[in-house]
C-alpha cells in the first residue's frame, strides 16, 4: 500500500482504503461479477439466441427508442429551463428551480401511477386526447412520457452552472461586434453550453434505458408491442429462466458501463471546455 | 449559483445602475422573446412535473379524509411503513461510513487508480434497478452461489428482508461518497495536516476539524440517500418476493394496491411517497441555502 501513495502526515489511509475496497467489492463488485460469471456457463450461440429472440428485439427497439426520444425532449426543454432560471426573473422561481429535482426524489412508483392516471383514456390529460383518436397510457407514447418525466432534471442541472459562469463579456463582445441575439446564441453561448448539454443528454439517455418503475403501470406491458427491456428480465426471472435473465442483464451492463464511459469522456471535455475560457 | 445570484435573490435590489442597464440590453433579450420563453419552459413543467405532483394528492383525497386515514392506518400499511423504514435505517448509516471512509481515502492522499475507484463507486448509479436485484438472486438465491449453503442453516436472504436491504444498499451506495468527494478534495487538507502537527490523533482530527467543515455536504448526501433507500421499487421488487404484511415496502404496497384496482388507497400510500420527496427537496434547499452562506462567510 505504502508504495502506491505518495507520503503524508495524515493518519488513516490503510484503514480507508482497505475499507472501502472491501464495501465495494462484497456489495457492488462481487455481486455483478455473479452475473458475467452465470452467464459465462452459456455457449456463444446460445448466448446470442438468448438476446436476440424477436420479443426480446421488439424490446430493445421500445426501450432504445423512446429512451432517445425522451432524452431529446428533455435537451430541447432541460435547455430553455436551465436559460429562464439563470437569466430571467419571474414569480415563483425559487420554488420551480426547488422542484425541478422532483424526479430525482419521488419514489418511480409514484410517478408511474400518476402519469398513468394523468394518460389514461380518462384522465385530466388523456381526456383530451382520447377523442382525436390517441391513446397515450398502455401504449409506446406512455412510456415516452414516463421516461421523459424521471429524465427531466439531468439538463436542467448540468447546463444550469455553466450558464451561471458563463463571462458577459464575451456575449458583450458578440454584440459589439454586430451580432444579433440569434447569432450570439448560436455562434457564441451553445458551443459552450454544447459539453455539458450532451452530458445531460447522455445521464438521461443512460437513466432512461434502465428505468423500470415508472414506466410498467404506463406501459401496458405488452410483448412485441410495449415491453421494455428490464420488463422481460422480470418476467424470464419469474419463469424460472434464469439463464434468459441473465443473459439479458449482461447485455444491459454492458451497455451501462458504455454509456458511463461515454459519460466521463463528456465530462472531461465539459470541464476542459469550460475553463479554457 | 455564484454569490453574486444570491445577493440579488435575498435583497430587494435596487434599479441596475445605468451603465448595467444598457448592458443589459445588448446581452438579453426583447420583452415578448423573454415572456415566451418563460411561458414555453413553465407550461412544459406544469405539464410534465406540477401536474403529476399535484394528481397524487387529489387522487389520494378524492373519496374523502376517512378513507385516506384508512388506507395509511390498514395493518399491511403500517407492516410497509415499518420495513421501509428500517431498510433505510439500516443502508443509510452503512452507506455514510462509507462515504466517509471512501472520500478521506480519495481526497486527502494521492495513490494510484484513483479515478477508477471514483468510477467504480458510482456504478450503482448506471445499472438498472432491475439488474441491481437479479444479481443478488444470483448470489444468494436458491439456484445462486450461496443458495444451498444458506438453505442449509435455514437463512432467507432473498424473498426476505435481508435481501430488500441489501439491494437498497446497492442502489445507494454513491450518494454520500459522491457529495463528499468533490467537496473534500477541495478544502484540502492543510487543516487536519496542521491539527496533525499541534499533536492531534485521527479521530480527534476527523471529529474536530474535518466534520465540522463538511457537516452540510454530509447532511446533502444523507437526505438524497434517504429518499432514494425509501422509495426504491425495481431492485426492490426483485428480490422481495411479495409477501403481504412481510416483505412488502411502501413503493411495493402501493403497486399491489394499484393492481388490485384499489386507487384511491394506492394514491393514498403513494401521498406519504410524494411528502417524503417534498420534504426531501424542501430540506435540500435549506442546506444549500447554508451551504452557500457559509461559503460566503468564509470568502470574506
């Protein structure tokens, strides 16, 4: 241990260490090799049938997609909220900046059976829909609009701070020099803003995949058509197909650990982008 | 938010002296631009977050008071209040003492794979709530590694209560560590080295000097790690099993009510859910309230 760090006076490094590797590796690490490892007894072609059957596509089409909707909704929207909280004042402010982290902090369940009611054929929202001939509630747009609710604050509140950084002069600068608003926004103020709502984008793309809670009483939940991905991990586990789940679930880690290295590579580049200027 | 944000939100300030106001005018927008966008970006969050909030309670509350007592005071309610809030008692101070343990490690000395072991704490946060569950049936399930073992001595790990704290511990592990990080790292650690040198052991150090400094970082982090220990569903859901008045917490209580058509005592259960995420936020405000208060105390 000694020779990994360099020399200081603070006492407690081996017990924090050693106890942190010991945390991470009985709950976190050993726990997901479980699933490499089972999954490992499978032969190639039979992994691949595995993940590849046509209900299980059918999943993976919903769940890639509507994730990819939402998360575009949500860098469109996330990025004018971000814009109105920092540079305009209006009433109430302070509460909306407060609530914008709701999805972070009510429980998938609830939110679920909110936006089910809410889209339902008779519900205060679905009401209005429902005679143009839309059903939003127990089809694909349903879980669209629960995947765009939970990702909501993740725009929001990586675009926020750089905004707040953001130097006036150099917006100055756009406009003495002759640029319009338009041109100052688009040439000046988003490639800075650019890293930082491409993070969002992917926390909530990477959120979205993975989401279960909220989006099964919307869904509808049926094969081929509304079933998401962790969905049918659930019902393979409760046929007893254990292989089937799992091999399901290693494809849904390593999607994870992608989209988290996708992830730190954006931040890296937010933060260089950010204090170059 | 930079201090100078802060300023202008507690104080009535005064007209922006005029060298800003035409300042402003390069640098924003006409009237009408600015009231449109407030508009689009409010509609858009009525829609998407006031509405949903706001259903809840009056879902909860629509067949009356007497029926809402009810449905939260039924024994297989109160049996998930008791669960839920043990599971949380139980993962929230596991996971501060990591936390703990985790950013001394990381912010105050230098080693190698440093930045590995930060990816490797906010895992959790990356994989599906329902793959977080599986992989403990695959440990301690019957059919998993543990599975014949436990069977023998008769301990129930999965389907059982063991199980539903140990997935929210899963699922929680980065919320502390991940606030006191980056907040650490930055203080440094000249004040812990200097109360090393005036003759200070660890503890006296750690309780004396480092605690006081990140009281409101650690306070952050323990309240999101709490809303999200109690009203987590998928990991949950996995390895619970289901069982009515035992293994059920309030975020499963309230699917079952739900599936069982009963809605207005699902909304009700699931109001207790939403107040917990309104106090969650309210509490999250104030301490970064005091948090930037005391920044700007000790800027100056």
């Amino acid at each position: 241990m000694r020779a990994l760090r360099q020399h200081s006076v603070l006492p407690g490094f081996n017990l924090a260490l050693g106890f942190t590797l010991l945390y991470l590796s009985l709950i976190v690490l050993i726990p997901l090799s479980a699933a490499f490892i089972r999954t490992s007894a499978l032969t190639w072609p039979e992994f691949w049938d595995a993940v590849t059957t046509p209900r299980v596509l059918a999943s993976y089409r919903l769940t890639f997609g509507a994730s990819f909707a939402a998360a575009v909704v949500n860098a469109i929207f996330g990025l004018l909220v971000a814009w109105v909280l920092v540079r305009y004042r209006f009433p109430g402010k302070k509460l909306v900046d407060a609530l914008v982290d709701l999805p972070f902090a009510l429980p998938t369940a609830v939110a679920g059976i909110a936006l089910t009611a809410l889209y339902a054929g008779n519900g205060w929202i679905g009401q209005f829909f429902e005679p143009i001939g839309v059903k939003i509630a127990f089809t694909p747009i349903g879980v669209f609009i629960a995947l765009t609710f939970i990702g909501l604050p993740f725009v929001v509140r990586t675009v926020q701070p750089v905004l707040e950084d953001l130097e006036p002069e150099l917006e100055e600068a756009a406009a003495t020099l002759g640029a319009n608003r338009l041109q100052t926004f688009s040439r000046v103020i988003l490639p800075v803003l650019l890293p930082a709502l491409m993070t969002g984008f992917a926390l909530a793309f990477a959120r979205a995949i993975g989401e279960y809670g909220s989006v099964i009483f919307i869904a509808g939940n049926m094969p081929m058509i509304s079933e998401i991905t962790p969905l049918l991990i659930i019902t393979k586990l409760e046929q007893y197909d254990y292989a089937g789940a799992t091999a399901l679930a290693v494809v849904m880690l390593v999607i994870s650990f992608l989209m988290l290295l996708i992830i730190n590579v954006l931040q890296w580049w937010s933060r260089r982008r950010t204090s170059a200027i | 938010m930079t201090p100078q944000s802060m300023t202008t939100a507690a104080l009535p300030t005064p007209a922006p002296a005029t060298d800003l106001g035409h300042r402003r005018e390069i640098t924003s927008e006409p009237a009408w631009v600015r009231k449109t966008l407030i508009g689009t970006a409010l509609t858009f969050l009525t829609l998407f977050l006031f509405v949903p909030l706001i259903s809840v309670f009056y879902e909860a509350l629509k067949k009356g008071v007497d029926a809402y007592l009810a449905a939260i005071t039924e024994p297989d309610a109160v049996a998930a209040i008791q669960l839920t809030l043990t599971a949380a008692a139980i993962a929230v101070p596991v996971n501060l003492v990591f936390g703990v343990a985790a950013a001394w490690a990381i912010a105050k000395f230098e080693f190698r794979g440093k930045s590995l072991l930060i990816t490797l704490i906010d895992l959790p946060f990356s994989v599906s709530p329902v793959v977080s569950g599986l992989i403990y049936v695959l440990v301690f399930g019957l059919q998993g590694w543990l599975g014949p073992w436990l069977a023998e001595y008769d301990i129930k790990i999965i389907f059982a209560v063991p199980g539903i704290v140990l997935a929210t511990i899963f699922v929680t592990v980065p919320f502390i560590a991940r606030e006191l990080i980056p907040l650490m790292q930055a203080q440094g650690s000249e004040e812990e080295e200097a109360a090393v040198v005036l003759g200070a052991n660890g503890w006296q150090t750690f309780f004396r000097v480092t605690l006081p400094n990140i009281k409101w970082g650690l306070l952050y982090g323990t309240i999101l790690c709490n809303a999200r220990a109690m009203g987590e569903f998928g990991a949950v859901s996995v390895v619970s099993g289901h069982i009515r008045g035992s293994t059920n917490t309030l975020p499963l209580h309230v699917e079952i009510l739900y599936n069982e058509y009963n809605f207005a005592a699902a909304f009700a259960v699931a109001s207790l859910l939403a107040l917990l995420a309104l106090v969650t936020l309210a509490l999250k405000t104030l301490v970064e309230f005091r948090n930037r208060q005391q920044e700007n105390i000790d800027e100056h």
